[in-house]
C-alpha cells in the first residue's frame, strides 16, 4: 500500500467523483445494503518534527463488494499537491481485487491511472503529462490483493495471528509504473504487546514490503493506529478530522 508501505508517502487513494466512476462498472447494490466499514484520518510526520501530510481512508461494503477511497494532501517544495486513489475488490476471503483509479497532482503535472483484473490478468491503462503511455497488461496473478485493501486483510487476519508467527501476502501496488504493476510480496509478523498496543488494545506487527520495514498497531478490524516506517523515519498517527485537516496549516 504505497501510502502506508512506502518510505515518504503513507500512501494508501479516490475522490468521491472517481469512486462513483468506479462504481459505474460494478453491480449496483441496494442503498439499504451501504455499511461504512471504515472512515479514518491519519496524519504523516518525517523525523518527530517535519509535518508532510494528512489523509483519509475511507472504505464502504456494497453488497458483496467493498470500496476503497483516499484521498492525501502532502506538502512538497512549497505545494500541497494532492493524490486520489479507489479500489474495488470483492468482499470475499481472498478481497478479489476487481477495478482501481489513481490520480496525483504535482503542480502542474498530472498522473491518471485505470486498472483492471479479470480471470488473472491486470490491465493498467496510464495518463502522464497529459500523453498516454503504453498499456500494460500482466497475465498468471494469482493470490494477490490491492495493496490499499492490506488492513482488511490483517482485519480478516487477526484471530489466528500469534506472537512469533510469520504470514505472507502479495500485492498489485496500484501506483507502480516503473516496475510494470508486477506482484509484490511481504510478510508480518505479530511482536511482543508493548505500552502502547496494551493501552489501546491493539497487536504490534512487524510488516516487511518492498524490503522496507515498518512497526505496525492495528485494532480487530485491521485499522492501524500508528506506524512507524524506520527507513525513513516517518509515523502515521490515526487522528480526529479536524487534526488532520488542520496538519498543514501554518
């Protein structure tokens, strides 16, 4: 999940417009159906002290599918640029990855990504700079899921997780062009309770993505209330909205 896994972006994101674009291509589900599974704020802080940005993962149950949105503000050179991403995956015990949309800008450039899985093959359609790239397609994935839906996975994880015990998971990183959107693994491991997860009731995990090292602490629904990423020594800290809106401000 880039923006929880990788070294500077907490990155785990879709506006409400994009959603609804992804949700065009899904069955429709009855309103009554609707359950909000998560709705979280979490800011992102370099070094103790170096305030880079906020976001918000938001992810909803629509019959038998589930719908990941964020959106993420980081300051950069002076800007606030802002990236979206959504996913849908199926709401099974494999979340099936089905469909996801990325968009990032950075001052005035922009980035827009279209992907797809179907009968294990992944089709990523690709805007940069206002030029199409070349379409990518990728055949034979098996066992992976989108890198945004990692927390429900821990979620779904949680009861047979042991202190010591060691689970693996592949991923489609949905922002990955350099490499091509190829199959990502890792693996976490439940640590020792320490002060803070017996306070507030969580497991502490050691999750490896990527070769980048990260302390995770996430309550029964896979909902983390902090990480820390060592590489780069940047915290993600779960917050009210209005912290997090407010993060950036002088």
């Amino acid at each position: 999940m880039k923006k929880i896994f990788q070294a500077t972006a907490a990155s785990i994101f879709l506006s409400l417009f994009a959603l609804t674009a992804l949700a065009a291509e899904a069955p429709k589900a009855k309103t009554q159906d609707e359950v909000v599974v998560a709705d979280t704020w979490y800011t992102v802080t370099i070094a103790g002290k170096t305030k880079y940005g906020y976001y918000n993962d938001k992810i909803v149950r629509r019959g038998d599918q589930l719908f990941f949105q964020n959106r993420y503000w980081k300051s950069e050179e002076g800007f606030i640029n802002e990236e979206a991403l959504g996913a849908i995956a199926k709401d099974d015990a494999d979340l099936t990855p089905l469909v996801f949309n990325f968009q990032s800008k950075y001052r005035n450039s922009e980035t827009k990504i279209d992907g797809s899985l179907k009968d294990g093959e992944l089709t990523v359609k690709i805007k940069k700079g206002g030029k199409e790239l070349p379409l990518v397609k990728r055949t034979g994935i098996k066992n992976a899921i989108f890198s945004v839906f990692f927390p429900v996975w821990l979620g779904k994880k949680f009861n047979e997780m042991k202190v010591g015990q060691t689970l693996s998971y592949l991923t489609i990183l949905e922002d990955n062009i350099d490499q091509n959107f190829s199959s990502i693994s890792g693996w976490v491991r439940q640590e020792k309770d320490d002060e803070f997860a017996i306070k507030n009731k969580a497991k502490k995990l050691a999750v490896t993505y990527r070769d980048l090292k990260s302390t995770w602490y996430i309550l029964p629904s896979g909902t983390p209330i902090k990480i820390h990423l060592q590489d780069a020594n940047t915290t993600i800290e779960r917050v009210s909205e209005k912290v997090a809106t407010q993060f950036l401000k002088p």
